[in-house]
C-alpha cells in the first residue's frame, strides 16, 4: 500500500448518491468545513430511481434548480389500470388522477437519477469548493463516546482508502442487495448530455491505493442499503426480502399499446406489469421474472435474466398490442427487501440517511424521495450546529422527524406491493378500488404534502385547536403551502417555493394583512420597531444569534406579504426593518410581496391568505425553518413568543442576551 495521511474535517459524508449529495447541499450553502466519499469511480448516469414526486420538486425550487428538471423530465398526471375484458382482450378499466389541483405548482415527474445528482452537484459546486472525492473507500470507523459531549471534538476517526489502480478490492459497480446493475449497460457520450461529459471518466486515480485517517466532529452515512457505517455501528435492520424477482427495462418501445406514454399497470393471467414513461422517448418496464420459495431469502440466479427475457415477458402481458424495442439504455434485475434500520443516529454525532435506514420495493417511486428528504433534513441541520447557529440539542429532531417516516414508508409499500404481484386477473376489480383507496389514504404522504413532524423545539404545535385560528392552514411541522405572490417592487410574480430559498436561514413571514387599514399600520409600525430592536429589549430577534459565519450576519431572515391591492401601497409604506437598505445593493426589493391577483399570471390569484386560513385584514407571524417546514405561528404581536421559539433552538451572540432577553 502507498503512504498514509492524517486530517480533519467538521463533517464526513460517506456516500454521494441522492441522501449524500443533499446533505452535502447544505455544508456547501452554509460553508461548511466538509468531505464527501464515494467508493465508486464515477457518478450514476443512466438508469435507477426515477421519480420525482411534487415535494422533491418543491425543495428543488427552493435549491434554485426545479426548472432543470421540467425541462428535462416527463411529467405523469394519471395512472392507468389494463386489465382483460369481457372477450379476454385487454381493456383500460381506470384512468386515476394523480395530480391535486392548487396543491402544488409543480406533479409527479419522471428523470433519471443521474440528471439529478447533476443537478445537485452542479448547485454544490455553486456555492463552493466541495466536491465529490470519488474512488475513497470508507473502511473503519472508531467513535470515542467521551468526546461526544464536547461539540468541538472530534470524536469520530474514520480510515479511508484511496482506490489506486493497484486495488484489486474495490468494488465491482454497485453495491446493492436489493438491486444490482448488470453489465451491459454502455456509458457513453452518445447516450448522456454534454454536462455529463466531464464525469464520464474516472479521475485520475494513484497508482498505489493510499490510507488516510480522517478526524471528523460530525459524520453521516448516507452509504445505500449494504450501508457500511449501519453496519460498523452494529445497528439491525428490520425486515425481509420478499419473493419477488423484479427486472426493469429502460427502452425506445415499438409498440400499438395506446397508453404507452402514459403511467399504467396491465395486470393479466400472464402477469403483471408497470409502464412508466420517461424523458427522452424512453419508457420504464418493471416486470416480475421470478417468485422464489415463498419466505426463503435465496439469493436468485440472475445470470438467467436477460433483456430478451424481459422483453418476452411484457410481449406475453401486453398481447395482443405488439411490443419490442431495439434502443435498451439501461436495465437491471432485483428483489424487493423491505428492511428498516432500528436507529438512525448514534449519540447525535453519527447519522443514517436513505437506502441505510430505509429499503423497499422502488415501484411506487419513493426510496429517491424520501432519502433526499432524509439527506435535506439531516443536512442543514448539522450544518448550523457545525457552525455554531444551532444548538447541537436540534439533532435530535432529525430522529424523531424522520424514523416515524420510514416505518410509515414501509407500511406504505406493504399495502401497494401485492397489488402489483398478484397474478389472479378475477381479482383486478377489486384492485382498481383498493388502489383508489390506497392511493388516497397515503397521497398526501407519499406525495410529501404531509410530513407530520412531531412538536419538538423546532415544532411549536398549538396546544388547543383554537390557538392558530388566525392560520387555520399554516400547521407546524408541515410545509407551507406554495402559492404564488406578486412582487411590490417590480409587480414580477413567484411561487413561494423559490421565495423561501433554502439558504440555511430561518424566515419570519410577516403575514402584513391590509396596510391601507390605519390600525393594522400602526400594528406593523410597532413590530417593526420591536424587530429593530427599538423598543422592549432592544435586542431584535434579527440580530441576536450567532451568525452563519461567511454567509449570513444574521440566521434569521423576514419576509413581509400583505393583503392591499398592488396599485394601492407603495413599496416605501413598509418600514425600513422589513425592506433593508445596503449600500452596495441598495434596498431589499425582494422582501416584501403582495396577495393579489394579477391579470398576466392566472396562478397569481390572491387567494394565498385563503389557501393559508389567514384573516385578510389581520394578518399573523409565521417561522418557516430553513428547509421549508412551518416551526412557528403567532399573532402579529406575539414577538416575545417568536423570540422564546427561536432562543430554543439558536445560539445567541452573547451570554449577556440571556439576561436581557425579556421583551
Ligand atoms: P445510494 O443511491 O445507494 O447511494 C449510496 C452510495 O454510497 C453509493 O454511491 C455507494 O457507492 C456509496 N458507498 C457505499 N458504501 C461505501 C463505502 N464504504 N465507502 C464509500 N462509499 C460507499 N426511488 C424513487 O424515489 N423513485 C423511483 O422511481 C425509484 N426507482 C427505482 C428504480 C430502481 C430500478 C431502483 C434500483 C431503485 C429505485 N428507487 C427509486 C430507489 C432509489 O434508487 C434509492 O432509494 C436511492 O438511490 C437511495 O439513495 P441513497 O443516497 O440513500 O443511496
């Protein structure tokens, strides 16, 4: 073995697939001291996860890159059940929904992970000088618990090897008990997008493989479903595979099956099969090629399954519409695991996100979502406790937000997957209606409208229903819902989802309500001078945390959305605290914005204090944290509240503002 090195580092991220690339997100928006590993030699391009559903989307916005994805993905609105008619052809029984108007601007989409991780990467790289250090093999891990305590330390050491070309151990692809890849997927330039270009080729790797032993204070494990870290720290996974061989064809389809662009099961005596449209004219094939013993966990023989087999078996399903294909981009064989890790964090310091806490049948499209979200939770989390915003007590809540998720994940995909195995075509016309039952009970979850996270320092839930009756609709711990507002200034229009940037700060909504009405200006008169810090304390909740070092002078950020007719005020009728001057980039005309409804743009319709249970005179005060959720809701006035909420959660420039904290 060549040399070995000793550094440090705040937080070592071991995996870049999509938890790990979220996770990483965050350190490189909050100039985190960070690393990210990958055992592999280059990125994913073809083939994997595939969909995205409409809160991914909402996040991506938030991120500054959900337009990529549009522009790129194959949008689904419907699912479309075949099954056998009366004279035995197959007929489409049900054409079911799968969009909620008004719920959000953006629907369930279909692009391959590899455009994703694109994205992601290219938005690190935007914000800083992460990158992903590929061919470094996490290979052990020592955690000192003593030094746990200490916020500082760094207790956790992890040895890396860097793969040289000497390495005859590394691994082959991808390491995934639940899905492997099979040779024969050709990467080339001619099937990827000149930005992938430069990834294609592995970097140059040493000759000999080298050791480096990193010191870190904080890690996460964002490793897939074999997860290496999960494993170092003995922590059980939960579960079974299942008896389901799946194989999945990515391919042009020559075919007369008149929903072929559309998201279908066809469900006959020869079986079951899913069509799942994507970008580029592709179309996805999941199709079951084998049942093993039921409850044995035998590894099946996949060298027996080909693309020619998989193409045999959705001509027999789809007769008598024709099938073939000549273009095949991608394809694999798996079997199903649904497994769960019992823990996903070790004292706080060591963290699972994604596949490593959470396996299951990838039909329904969730895994990539839901380890995204896992990675975007964990992320900004640790990267305001690294940087000294948030108190380290928070990570708490990354558990406890997230875990009840996985277990209802799972149970998600235990009620789903049967409906795609069962062979039996007399029992499809209960299929059709227990889908539809299904698919109601869980939309909300599965479409990320609903996350139900649990009251914690960071979720202050109202005690008695009547509590927030001045913003029926805005519930902590959920998302707020995305509307699209007018801007005061330039009379632009934007979804809030880009309005609320995920840049690591927290947002106080000033929900203004009518400022035409003279006692609700005086009302936000008074707290504008309580938010300058001119009155009560004089310590304004703006500027009494810790900074976000290199980023933000301050972790809290206002935005300010009023009722009046756009016409009616001016942006100078608001107070200087809630559109800031700088002198270099003049005043702040991207702080205060208008519901009302604008001719040119019909999703600017002024019904966000509607859609949000928000009186259109009164207003209210909202703190949405800086990946999207609600974590606070008062009464214009209540800012002694606000500032009790947010002295839970950050760290205040100085001890001496305890004291002085009573407003
Ligand atoms: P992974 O993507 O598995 O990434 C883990 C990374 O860690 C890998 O790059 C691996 O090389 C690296 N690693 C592992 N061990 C080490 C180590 N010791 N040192 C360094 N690096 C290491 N999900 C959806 O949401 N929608 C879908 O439509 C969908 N379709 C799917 C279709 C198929 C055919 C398959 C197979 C999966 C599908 N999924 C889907 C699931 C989705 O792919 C996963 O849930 C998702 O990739 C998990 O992301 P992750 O970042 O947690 O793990």
């Amino acid at each position: 073995e060549g040399k070995s090195t000793h550094s440090q580092t705040d937080v070592l991220i071991i995996g870049a697939g999509p938890s790990g690339l979220m996770a990483a997100y965050w350190m490189a928006r909050c100039g985190v001291n960070a690393r990210i590993i990958d055992n592999r030699d280059t990125k994913v391009f073809l083939g994997h996860a595939d969909g995205l559903r409409a809160r991914t989307l909402e996040l991506f916005d938030s991120m500054g890159f959900q337009h990529r994805v549009l522009e790129e993905g194959s949008i689904s609105t419907e699912a479309n059940i075949w099954v056998p008619g009366p004279q035995g052809k197959l007929v489409r029984q049900a054409q079911i929904d799968i969009f909620r108007v008004d719920e959000s601007p953006f629907h369930n989409t279909r692009l391959n992970q590899g455009r994703i991780e694109r994205f992601i990467l290219d938005s690190i790289r935007e914000h800083s000088d992460l990158d992903v250090e590929r061919s470094v093999m996490a290979d052990s891990l020592e955690y000192d618990e003593e030094l746990g305590n200490d916020p500082n330390s760094y207790p956790i050491t992890v040895k890396v090897r860097v793969l040289g070309e000497d390495d005859l151990n590394r691994p082959s692809g991808q390491e995934i008990d639940a899905e492997s890849e099979a040779a024969g997927n050709e990467v080339s330039r001619s099937n990827l997008l000149p930005d992938d270009w430069a990834d294609l080729a592995p970097r140059n790797k040493p000759r000999k493989t080298q050791v480096e032993t990193i010191k870190a204070k904080y890690l996460i494990g964002c490793d897939g479903a074999h997860s290496w870290t999960r494993k170092q720290l003995n922590i059980p996974v939960e579960g079974s595979n299942t008896d389901h061989i799946w194989g999945v064809i990515d391919v042009i389809p020559l075919s007369d099956f008149p929903d072929i662009r559309r998201v279908s099961v066809v469900n006959n005596a020869a079986g079951t099969i899913l069509v799942i449209p994507r970008e580029r004219g592709l179309v996805r094939f999941y199709v079951p090629v084998q049942t093993c013993e039921a409850g044995t966990t035998d590894r099946f023989d996949r060298s027996k399954i080909t693309p020619d087999l998989i193409r045999e078996r959705v001509q027999a399903i789809l007769a008598p519409f024709t099938f073939d294909f000549k273009e095949c981009s991608w394809w694999t064989v798996y079997q199903v695991g649904q497994r769960i890790a019992t823990q996903s964090t070790k004292d706080n310091r060591i963290f699972l996100a994604g596949d490593a806490v959470h396996t299951h049948s990838p039909k329904m499209g969730l895994g990539m979502n839901m380890s995204m979200q896992d990675g975007f939770n964990v992320g900004w989390k640790i990267a305001l406790a690294v940087a000294g915003t948030l108190k380290p007590e928070i990570l708490d809540t990354y558990a406890s937000e997230r875990h009840p998720l996985a277990e209802m994940l799972l149970d998600f995909d235990r009620h789903w997957s049967p409906m795609f195995t069962d062979r039996k075509p007399e029992v499809a016309d209960t299929k059709a209606s227990d889908m539809a039952l299904v698919a109601g009970k869980f939309e909300d979850f599965a479409d990320g409208w609903k996350v139900f996270y649990p009251a914690s320092s960071l979720v202050r839930k109202a005690e008695d229903d009547a509590e927030f009756a001045f913003a029926r609709h805005m519930i902590p711990g959920e998302r707020v819902r995305p509307v699209k507002l007018r801007n005061q200034a330039d009379g632009g229009t934007r979804w809030t989802t880009r309005t609320l940037e995920s840049d690591g700060r927290f947002r106080i909504l000033v929900l203004a309500g009518d400022i035409r009405n003279p006692m609700q200006k005086q009302r936000i008169e008074t707290l504008s001078q309580v938010l300058a810090g001119q009155t009560g304390s004089g310590i304004s909740p703006l500027s009494r945390y810790w900074e976000i070092p290199g980023r933000f002078k301050s972790p809290v950020d206002v935005l300010t959305i009023h009722t009046s007719p756009w016409k009616e005020v001016e942006f100078f009728d608001f107070p200087e605290i809630l559109r800031p001057f700088d002198p270099v980039n003049g005043w702040a005309y991207d702080k205060i914005w208008c519901d009302d409804a604008c001719m040119f743009d019909r999703y600017c319709d002024g019904t966000a204090y509607e859609k949000w249970g928000v009186d259109r005179v009164l207003g209210a005060l909202v703190v949405v944290r800086p990946d999207q959720y609600i974590g606070w809701v008062g009464e214009l006035g209540d800012v002694e509240e606000l500032t009790q909420y947010l002295d839970g959660i950050l760290v205040k420039k100085s001890p001496t503002d305890e004291v002085a904290a009573v407003l």
